[in-house]
C-alpha cells in the first residue's frame, strides 16, 4: 500500500462518522437522571396533554430531583393529587435501571402500555 492510499483511509473513516446519523443512547448507556427526563417528557407529552382517556383521571407529578440518587415520576389522581400514587416510574443507578410499580400496574393493559411507552422514552424515542 503506497503512502496516498494509507492517508485516504482515516479521512475515509472520519468522513463516515460525521455523516453517519446519530443514534439515541440506549438507557442501558446512561444514568438514572437522563433516563427520567425522557419518561417524564414523554408521558407528559403522550399521556396528559394529548389527553390520552386512559390517563384522564390522573395527572403526573414528577420528582426528577432526587437527593437519594432515585429520580421518579408519580401519577395521582387528578383532584386528589396529595393522596397515595397509584403508579410510579423510578430509576437508579449508572446505567439506569428502570422500575415501575403501583395499584395502576395490576391492570393488564394498563401494565403493558406503561411498560411499553416507558421502555420506548427510556431508549430515546420521542413518539407516542
């Protein structure tokens, strides 16, 4: 291989990682805080203010500053917000480890729309 040649290959390479598209970081890559963000915008965005009927009834109280290192969002219900959360989403750690849990959690397809949309926002989907 000639001098030329071995030059062309790091602009070859550099040129395709600037070109290339940026991914979203996988909420395995990232901390608790960053994760939480994207949950809370996305169920904010998705649930509330589409009025989505299924979350009707309550309404998001986010507590995304957390001393203990545990960034959460709470769903109440809408008139009763200082009563007990019937659902709440939390994470932990660095990568983040999502969990969820609640009375809202034992219904079936209550359960599998949060897991759903939850997992989708943690990985960096904006959609709903």
């Amino acid at each position: 291989m000639n001098l030329a040649t071995l030059c062309m290959i790091p602009a070859a390479a550099l040129l395709a990682a600037c070109s290339a598209k940026e991914k979203p970081v996988a909420a395995l890559e990232i901390g608790a805080l960053p994760v939480m963000e994207r949950v809370a915008l996305g169920a904010n965005r998705c649930w509330f203010k589409s009025k989505d009927p299924a979350f009707s009834a309550y309404r998001l109280a986010p507590e995304l500053n957390s001393f203990t290192g545990t960034p959460r969002i709470l769903i109440v219900k809408k008139h009763s917000p200082e009563s007990r959360p019937l659902l709440v989403i939390q994470a932990q750690g660095h990568p983040a480890k999502l969990d969820a849990f609640g009375p809202l959690m034992s219904d079936t397809a209550v359960h599998a729309r949060v897991s759903k949309d939850v997992n989708h926002w943690a990985r960096g989907g904006k959609d709903c």
